[in-house]
C-alpha cells in the first residue's frame, strides 16, 4: 500500500508539473497578435480560466496515470523511473508545444506511456528493484564490479558453499573433493 501511494503522490506532482510546463510553452509562443502576449507568466498563470484547466487536467491525468505507472513500476526502482519519465516528458513539452499545441498536448501522453514502458522492459540494472529475481542480478553485478568481495568472508563466488555441501557453483557433483559417505 505505501509504494502505491509513493507512486500515486509521484504521478500527481509530475502530471501538475507538467501541466503547468505546458502552460509556461504555451504562454513562450504566443502570436503578438493574443491577447495575453506581453502578459507576465506569473499574472497568465494566476488567471482563473488556466488555473483551473491546469489543475482540471493535472487531476485528471493523475488519475489516469497512476495506475499505469503502478503497474509498469513493479519490480523497479520508482525514483529513477520517475526521474526518466519526468524528463522524456518535460522535454517533449518543450519541444513540441510551441511548434504544435495539440501533438504537444497529446505527444506527452505517448511519450509517457512509452518511457515507463521502456522502464518496465529494461533489464538495466539502474531501474530493477530489490527484491526478487532482479535483486539476484543487480547483486551479481555489483559482486562483479567489487572483484568478488564478500563480507563473510567467502569468495562470493559460491565456492565456500561447495565445501560444505560437496557441489561445485555450477550444480553437479563436486569430483575433486567428494563429500564422505
């Protein structure tokens, strides 16, 4: 329940953020011929019809975000998905907004469906969580970068373990050194 709120709390601030973004676009390429061109951001901001469609659209993109983001966050790491998420999207923003309102609008959907996607699918060990299956590998590789350091004072390499039980790391009989009978 706390890492579903942790992600809900993360895609509502990220969808007001980006809400906002797109306003802050916006208000950069408007024609002189608007009639808020000239207009300070923070007055434009301050506007009631923006306020609330940003807070209209950042409500409604949390809702429908959050549990895609929940899903597609299971098993990873959420700080540094979200780190990547944020950023494909905000770039997208900024991008594409002043150049075309709606594909901005709607890009940053796409965007965002495509960037935890690639989080979800990506074995890069950056966003594989702790627990399960990804921990195993995550630890490998970090057993790999240490040079096999191990704190209990084995090789990390499953050797200490093959003289207990009499099997080598690989899983079949130990024939060098055979366990007494």
């Amino acid at each position: 329940m706390r890492r579903f709120v942790q992600i809900a709390l993360l895609s509502f601030a990220g969808a007001f953020v980006c809400a906002f973004l797109f306003i802050m676009a916006l208000h950069w390429s408007l024609p002189s011929t608007d009639a808020a061109y000239g207009v300070p951001l923070f007055t434009a901001m301050w506007d009631p019809f923006v306020l609330g469609a940003a807070v209209l659209v950042g409500v409604l993109s949390g809702l429908v975000v959050t549990p895609l983001a929940y899903y597609c966050l299971r098993g990873r790491r959420v700080l540094p998905c979200t780190a990547l998420v944020f950023v494909a999207v905000a770039a997208e923003i900024i991008a594409v907004t002043p150049v075309a309102r709606a594909p901005g609008f709607f890009g940053a959907f796409a965007v965002l469906v495509a960037s935890l996607l690639y989080c979800r699918l990506s074995k890069h060990p950056m966003f594989l969580d702790s627990t399960g299956s990804a921990a195993a590998a995550v630890s490998s590789m970090w057993r790999r970068r240490r040079g096999s350091q191990n704190t209990r004072g084995g090789t990390g390499d499953g050797r200490e373990v093959s003289k207990v039980f009499g099997r080598r790391p690989g899983g079949g009989p130990n024939l060098t050194n055979p366990s007494p009978k």
